[in-house]
C-alpha cells in the first residue's frame, strides 16, 4: 500500500504497510485467547492519546539497497520483540454493558491480532531538519507523518466483543527512510504500558536488532551495531537543551534552595536536573505568554509507582503505574520565588506521594470513576503545563518482561506478560494493511 503525506520535498511516502505476529506465537493462542483485566492505573488512560516517540539511526553510505535490508532486519526484530510482548499484539475489547446502561468494562484480549510495520521514505528530509538546533520549529504536518497511528485516543482501539471489525492495533512502528538517517517512531496504546512498559519494548527490540537473539540489560543502544548518533524527535516547536546547560540549571536552583533554607530541611534536599529544568520551562511559558501576576497556573506532574507500592516491582512489568500530582501557583509567585522556589515545590510534590497515598488516590478512583484526557488538562487561558515519565533515563531494563507483579491486597492487581513459548517454523508470518 503506498500513499504520500505532506507537501513539496518535505512530503513522506507511505510505501508498505503490513501486520507484524508475534514471534513465537503463545502457546495459549491455539486455546483461547487470555483475558486480561485492567486496572485502574491503565483504564484511566483511555481518553488519552497514544504514547509516540522515535529515535534517528545512521543511514548506510554508498549501498543503494542497504535501506531495505534495513527496514527487513528491522522488522524482523520487531516480531521477535512482540513475540517477548504479545499482549501488544492483542485487542481491548469492550464487555457486556451494566444494568445501568451506563458502565462497562475493557478488557486487553490476547488474541494475537498482532502489531502494525510501517515502511516509509522522505528523501527530502534530513536529520537536521528534525534533531538539529536549529530551526526550533518543525512543521507539524512533516512530525504527524513521521509517526504511526498519530492522533488516535486510546479508546479509538476499543471495540465490542465479538466484534469482527478489525480496530486499530495497539501498537505500530513506521520506519521512515530520510536523505541521510533512518527515522524509527514508535507508537504504544496508553492503557496497556506507561512510558516505563514503552521504553522497555524499545530496548528490547534495539537489543534483538543488534544481537539477533536473546535480549540484554541495558539502556536503548544502536540498532546495527556501529556508532549511532541517537536523536529523540523534535515536537513541532521545541526548546532543546544541553547536558551542560540543565547542568548549570541544577547548580543554580540548588544554590537558590540551600541559600534559602539555610538551617532547615531544605539546605541538605537536592533539586533534581528534571525538576529545575521544568521550573525554568514554567517561568519561562508564564513570561512569554505575559500573565498578569494573579493568573493562577497549574503543573501537572506524572509520578512513576513502581518499587514505591507493595506487589508492585520496580523492574520487568508492562502495563501502567503512574499517578498524577498537581502544583498550583500563581504567575506572580512563579516569577517571585525564581527557579530554585518553583524545583523546590516541584520537589516537594513528588516526595510527597508515597505507598499511602498513592494506594488512596487509586482507591478513590475506583469509587468514582474520572476519565480524564489531554485536552481537559487544558483550561481557557492555556495556562496548565503537564508532564509525562515517558523519558528513557527514568526507566529501568531488564532481559524480558514476564515477570508477573504479584497483587498485593491494598494495591491493584496486575498482569504479565509470562506465558510459554513454541518455536514457529519460517520467518515472521505478516498481512496485508489494516482495516480501520
């Protein structure tokens, strides 16, 4: 299936779509397929939209066939990687609706449907024009066709059991050949893994791509073993900064905080790099969109739970375990406390959420459910800021995801991957395109 996306040199064919099985199959395929309930952490996902993100790898030089042999080991590697995540490859399912005609359940059904390979090429698009520092923005249209299944709620995914209509996968990779670089976007169905569950896919398949079998500990590495300048994706307006620079920000608002509490709690606490980088973005969003110094402004945070509640591990899960906190001040305060007060109250927020009351937060969930969504962390005045944990360096590896996460009686119960495994004759089994 070929289609273009974009306009002039900057436009992006799609050059073949196909469906990716998992590589060995489940042995609990040729039964029936697995049911698996979600919990509260993963149903509150559902009006959110996708998790995307991507990484740039080396371009093979002066081999005019090399990028296909590319995209084929690539996706070769993507059918082993689903295979060690198989629920990926599965559908949420919506079951019987309650006497109250209002409530029903979702339910991720490992039926083995599979995960969408995107082949794609845009030979008028470089690397710097998506990973450099300059220019700071990128056109918007160019970043949706980079990635796979762009746009789509969580929800959109559902469909009613026993439904024959094939919805959209739950996961989708598009491989987009640039002039000079490879462009690998991944996009992962929020209900069903965090950024935690999201990057540990990655690794994994990076690892089964360099290695050609077992995968490794680690953090995300080159694909094809040589030297890879690994770029994230710029969003369509971005404000990168350097290693050095966040440096400088954490020494400063470190400084800032320690001045100021001198004698108290505060002057042995450390401000972590993330925590003064978002206190300078907060700052900054509030001067440049000049708030009057009573606006009131909100900074939604997004707090990984695991190794913090009983049953659930701090490694080798998928699935979701995140909760949010919010921190409110005024435009005034944020500018008059400077960067060291606004990372101290970040700080202070995210310590704050321990066992208790992030078990508390998921009970009250459950007595009254909230389905919130991006647009609604919006208010009129464009005045909340929200961020997620979906960055690599927050998240820990392990060598494969079948650890089962025990239920713990106060903490939600949770599902895993594990599930025996049967070699499967031939190469990965693929389809035609998807019917949406």
């Amino acid at each position: 299936m070929q289609g273009s996306t974009g306009n002039g040199v900057g436009g992006v064919l799609a050059i073949s779509r196909r469906v990716v099985f998992p590589e060995p199959p489940p042995l609990q395929l040729s039964v029936a397929p697995e049911t698996i309930h979600l919990t509260a952490w993963d149903l509150r996902m559902l009006k959110f939209q996708y998790i995307q993100h991507a990484v740039l790898l080396p371009k093979p030089k002066h081999q005019p066939a090399a990028g296909l042999a590319v995209v084929d080991h690539l996706a070769s590697a993507f059918a082993r990687a689903v295979g060690r995540f198989h629920p990926f490859a599965g559908r949420l399912v919506l079951g019987e609706i309650g006497a109250d005609g209002v409530t029903a359940t979702v339910s991720l059904r490992c039926t083995g449907e599979g995960a969408e390979f995107v082949h794609a090429a845009a030979p008028g698009v470089t690397a710097a024009d998506i990973a450099s520092a300059a220019p700071l923005c990128v056109p918007r249209e160019l970043v949706s066709s980079l990635f796979p299944l762009n746009g789509l709620l969580n929800a959109d995914a559902v469909s009613p059991d026993g439904d024959c209509q094939r919805r959209a996968p739950l996961l989708a990779a598009q491989v987009t050949e640039l002039a000079d670089a490879v462009f690998v976007a991944v996009s992962l169905n929020h209900a069903v893994g965090d950024g935690a569950a999201f990057w540990h896919f990655v690794n994994t398949w990076s690892d089964l791509s360099r290695s050609g079998g077992a995968a490794r500990n680690g953090r995300r590495q080159c694909w094809s073993g040589g030297p890879t300048p690994a770029a994230p994706c710029r969003s369509p307006c971005s404000s990168p900064r350097s290693s050095t620079t966040v440096k400088k920000l954490k020494s400063r608002a470190n400084a800032e905080v320690h001045d100021a509490g001198a004698g108290t709690a505060a002057a042995t606490a450390t401000v972590s790099s993330l925590q003064a980088l978002l206190a300078h973005l907060w700052r900054s969003v509030c001067r440049a969109r000049r708030l009057e110094p009573p606006q009131e402004t909100n900074f939604l945070l997004s707090v990984g739970c695991r190794g913090k509640v009983t049953g659930v591990p701090a490694t080798g899960d998928v699935g979701n375990a995140v909760v949010g906190c919010r921190v409110t001040l005024t435009a005034g305060e944020v500018q008059a406390k400077g960067l060291g007060g606004t990372a101290w109250l970040l700080n202070r927020a995210v310590a704050a959420l321990d066992e208790p009351s992030m078990v508390s937060e998921c009970l009250a969930w459950m007595r009254e459910q909230r389905f919130p969504s991006t647009a609604s962390a919006r208010t009129q005045n464009g005045v909340n800021m929200f961020t997620g944990s979906h960055g690599p360096r927050s998240t820990r590896w392990t060598a494969s995801p079948r650890s089962t996460r025990a239920a713990a009686a106060v903490a939600p119960s949770r599902w895993s991957c594990a599930s025996p495994r049967k070699p499967w004759p031939g190469s990965s089994r693929m389809k035609s395109s998807w019917t949406r």
